[in-house]
C-alpha cells in the first residue's frame, strides 16, 4: 500500500488576539492511495484547519510543526513556491460553498478552462472539450449549453456538481470536500454523495471528505478519522470504527445517534459537557473532562496513538486492555 498522505505528530498554532491557539495538536494520520477518508468530529474541532494544511492554504497566521506529507514530499519542507504548484498540480478541493469556487461574471465554460492554466500541451478547444465532458461524468445534463452559462444561472446542486468537475479537470491526486453538501437541500446532497461514490474510480488518488454525518460516513468512507478539539482520538476502517468503536468519544457520538446510519442528520448528536478551549485545554487525556469511563490516569498522562485491532486509539483504558 502507498501512503498518499501521511502525517506525523503534526500541529497548527495560530497567533490569537488572546494569544497563541494550539488549534490542532499531534496528529499521526495516514491515507493509502485509493482510498476516502472521512473526516468527523464537533464544530471547531480542527477538521477545517488540518485540510487547509493538507492544501497548503492555511493563512499566514498559523504556524505548523511535526511532518505532513503529500506522496514523496514533505509538504511544509518545501518553499511556498513549490506548495503553490503542488497545490495546483496534485491537490484540489470542494468547499462547503459552492459560490467561493465559482466567479459570478465569468461563464463556466471560460472558468473550467480556466481551472485547467497548469495542464501544458492541450489547446482550448481541447480544454472546453475536457471540461464538457468532466460535466457529463459528474451527471450534468446538456452539458454544452451549461458551458454558456453563469454560474446564478444554475441551482445549488447542480453548481457544486460543477465545482467537483472543476476540481477533478486538474488531474488531483488528492480531492479534499470541506463539507461539500452542508449548503445543499438532504435530495441534493444524497446525489452529490452518489456522484463522489461513482467518481471514486475515476479520481486517480485518494479524497478526504470533512463531515458532521457519520450516515454520511457509512454511506461513502473507506477510513474515517474522528477528531475532538483539535486532536485525532480514533481512525481506521469505517467497517471497524462504527462497528466496534472503541475511544469513549466515537462510542458517544454513535451512542447518541442509533439510527445514525439510516437518517443521517447534519449535525453531531449532543454529548453532556462542552468541548474545552483551546485557551484552556484539561491536563491528560483530552476527553476525560467529559469521559463516562475516565480512571486517574486519563487526568494526568495524555494517552498516546496506539495501534488497537484495525484501528489507532488515544485511550488509556484501551491500552489497558
Ligand atoms: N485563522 C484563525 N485564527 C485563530 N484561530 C482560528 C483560526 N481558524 C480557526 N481557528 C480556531 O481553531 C479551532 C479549530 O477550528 P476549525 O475551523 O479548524 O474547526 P472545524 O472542526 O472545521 O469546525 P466546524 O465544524 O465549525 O467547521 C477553533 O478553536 C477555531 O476558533
Ligand atoms: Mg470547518
């Protein structure tokens, strides 16, 4: 198997008014090639931070450390000039709102050949054919007369049906959606999720999906990774962690929510407690404030990553078993 993104120890600190936030703190993740990942966890937990470090987008005031690679290459080893090709070579992304991806006043056809500036040697007859044709895979209809169009001219679904075509036309070995369906009506996003699972085969790489929806994440996911205020406290095979969750956290969400395969919902069920602070973060383990299984242990030592069955596990009672 070949680890198309792999991260180790990694963290993101942004410089707050309030001082530094230590947004997202530790995280050992691997991805193979081929494989959708998912990743979980409650609002302000770090999903959105660790992709825009993925894609190199994060802003100026985040500072990174430990090691994330992309294939070969240590991503922030590299200079910003060649994070920036990269990004436009072999990462590509869907954002939660589909306007951010798409200029008001330009026509789609001139901006999904314009998507396509990096790719050498094809002229734009070539591109425009390219790109009506990526229209018809991700199941536009009538793609040529869409090409003419502005983007207000299209509905929500079908305009985050181009921006996935307009991600795709790069070739990326990585696709990352930052909650890609959270704007679009439960018909609209249960076909956009149906059109990522068709173009999985045609994505020569691997994509990461960022979801408040663990139906979402039976439905569509190889591998889902769960975060909780800013740090990874499960991943593995999607089959093992909702089948046999083992982290207390992954076992309250899927507690809180038993029909969580069947009516997915957009939101993450309630779990009694609050999410700490990055200001305040708890000694120990990073749950154990809200922990129905908490020992003395998890209050004092934070527990490492360890390999359990298929999965990775952060905690203490785990590593006692
Ligand atoms: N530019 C920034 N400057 C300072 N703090 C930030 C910045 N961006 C994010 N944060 C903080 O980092 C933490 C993680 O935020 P992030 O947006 O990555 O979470 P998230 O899991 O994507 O949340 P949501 O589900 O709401 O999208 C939060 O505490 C947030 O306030
Ligand atoms: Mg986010």
């Amino acid at each position: 198997m070949t680890a198309i993104i792999d991260m180790n120890d990694f963290s993101i600190t942004y410089a707050g008014e309030r001082g530094p936030v230590p947004a997202v703190r530790g995280v050992n993740l691997t991805l193979e090639k081929g494989r959708i990942l998912g990743l979980v966890g409650e609002s302000g937990s770090g999903k959105s931070s660790l992709v825009s470090a993925m894609l190199a987008l994060l802003p100026k005031s985040a500072k990174v450390s430990g090691r994330l690679s992309i294939g070969a290459d240590d991503l922030y080893a590299l200079s910003e000039a060649q994070r920036r090709a990269m990004r436009g070579q072999r990462l590509a992304t869907v954002s939660q709102d589909p306007f951010t991806a798409l200029n008001p006043v330009i026509r789609i056809g001139a901006q999904l050949v314009e998507f396509q500036h990096r790719l050498k040697g094809i002229s734009r007859s070539q591109k425009l054919e390219r790109a009506r044709e990526m229209l018809a895979r991700v199941g536009i209809s009538d793609p040529g007369t869409r090409l003419t169009q502005y983007p207000h001219q299209l509905s929500g679904g079908l305009r985050q049906r181009v921006a996935i075509a307009a991600a795709l036309l790069v070739n990326p070995s990585i696709l990352i959606a930052d909650e890609p369906t959270t704007a679009l009506d439960a018909t609209t996003e249960a076909e956009v999720i149906e059109i990522i699972r068709e173009l999985r085969g045609a994505v020569d790489g691997s994509i990461v999906f960022v979801t408040h929806d663990m139906g979402v994440v039976a439905r569509l996911c190889d591998d889902v990774a769960v975060m909780y205020a800013g740090e990874l406290v499960e991943s593995g095979p999607v089959a093992e962690v909702l089948e046999r969750p083992q982290h207390p956290y992954t076992r309250a969400l899927l507690a809180c929510d038993p029909a969580r395969i069947e009516t997915p919902s957009r939101s993450l069920p309630t779990i009694p407690g609050t999410v700490p602070s990055p200001h305040a973060l708890p000694a120990g383990c990073i749950f154990s404030p809200r922990c129905g299984a908490v020992i003395d242990i998890c209050r004092s030592v934070r527990p490492a990553f360890l390999p359990s069955d298929q999965s990775r596990v952060a905690c203490h009672r785990t590593e006692a078993s």
